[in-house]
C-alpha cells in the first residue's frame, strides 16, 4: 500500500500562522512607551547611539540597573530638537552619536550604592583617576536623582561620518571623565578640542538646549515636558 504524501504546503500555513500571531502578541506583550517618550532611533534612523551604561564601559565597569533595554529612550520633544541637530551636521558630512539619553531612577540608585563601596574602583583609571572615589558625592560627580529621569536630558558628541567611517571627534576628553578636564570651557584643552565643544554646544543651544558647565556632553532641553517629575520606568 502506498503512504499518501502530505502536501508541505499546509504545514508551511500553518508556521507562518503561528509566527504571525507570534509577533503579534509579543508587540502587544511588551512594555508600552509612557505617553510623551519615544525610541529615538526610530525617529533619527541615521543617529548613532552607545547606551554604554548597558554595557561595561562605564565608570561602574558593569551593566548598570535598568538598563536591561537595549533601546535608548527621550522625551518626544527632545527627539524633535535632537533631528534638527542631527539635519545641521549631516550637511556637513557630521553626526550625533548618544551616549545615554533617559535614565529610570533606579540607574542613579545604582550608582549611589556603588559610590558608597569605595573597594570597588575597577574603572578609576579610566573615568577618575584623579577624584578619589569617596569624594564623588561630596564633589557632586555623583547625586540622588539626575536630571536624565525627567526624560529630556541627553549626553552626545559629534562624529564625522564621511566616507561611510564613523568617527567620535575629538572633545578633549572621553565621555562621562570625572575631573575639571570636562568642563566645556577648560582651558586645559587645545583650541581644537575647544571648537569642537563649542560647536556642540552652539548648535544644542540652537534647537532649545542648554548646556551644562560641568561636561561638555551633557544637555538638557530648556522647555522640557516633565520638569517635576523623575520617572523610573524600564522600556524593553
Ligand atoms: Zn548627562
């Protein structure tokens, strides 16, 4: 007797069926956005983005709590601000590349716990070699809330991406260096580095930003929508 053969065909229905309804259940699974954030890669397709706290190249040297996402999230206005920054550099063969953007409270919880374990300076000569770990609170390197929770403060740098090469120019300093170093005017720096900074500084100014003294990568939407309130929810 011969085995009837079973066409695949049905089979393969019924896969892609069962992926699809997959997929939607996952996306209606998942964490919904807080009314007024947005992914901001999904609205700057062409931004850079190196979430380092999700990663070990921070000043903790470990992932840092609440940012098991690996979406870099902001307020919906600071994203709008941000594209007009982005549209100005690209005409020039130029870019932003973000570091971190909204930080849920319990990120700055962590870090306020890991200042306190003054044994652990894995990464002190990397992001303070000269603050000695237990003057990063009395120093103000490290505080109980940050302006990032609100939503609309971000830290970014320039990057040239001529020729499909992407490349951090160059600011005198890495990213989130505790020290007088990372001050936007410190003179300690060469004309260079200070007209880089400058010209982040000016073109975030431009779009609605204001700088702050202390780090030349960190600014804060001057209209921001939530100025009260420090939110500590996790995107996936
Ligand atoms: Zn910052």
């Amino acid at each position: 007797m011969q085995l009837e053969r079973r066409s695949p065909l049905p089979r393969l229905i019924i896969k892609s069926l069962l992926l699809y309804l997959f997929v939607l259940f996952s996306s209606v699974l998942a964490d919904p956005l807080p009314e007024g954030f947005v992914n901001l890669k999904k609205e700057i397709p062409g931004i850079e983005i190196e979430l380092r706290y999700a990663s070990d190249d921070n000043f903790l040297g470990r992932p840092v709590e609440g940012y098991e996402r690996v979406s870099c999230l902001i307020t919906k206005e600071a994203a709008e601000a941000l594209k007009k920054v982005q549209e100005e550099l690209n005409a020039f063969g130029l870019g932003l590349k973000v570091f971190d953007a909204y930080r849920p409270q319990r990120a700055v919880d962590d870090f306020v716990v890991w200042a306190k374990d003054v044994e652990d300076r894995k990464m002190k000569a990397y992001y303070y070699p000269d603050v000695a770990k237990k003057d990063l609170f009395s120093q103000g390197y490290i505080a109980a809330r940050s302006g990032h929770s609100r939503g609309s403060s971000v830290d970014l740098t320039i990057i040239s991406s001529a020729k499909g090469v992407s490349k951090e120019l160059d600011m005198g300093t890495a990213w989130d260096l505790f020290g007088p170093q990372s001050w936007g005017k410190d003179l300690s720096v060469t004309p260079q580095q200070r007209a880089n900074r400058m010209l982040l500084q000016t073109l975030m100014q431009k779009y609605g930003f204001k700088a702050l003294k202390e780090e030349w990568w960190h600014f804060t939407l001057v209209d921001e929508p939530f100025p009260k309130n420090y939110f500590d929810f996790i995107a996936k």
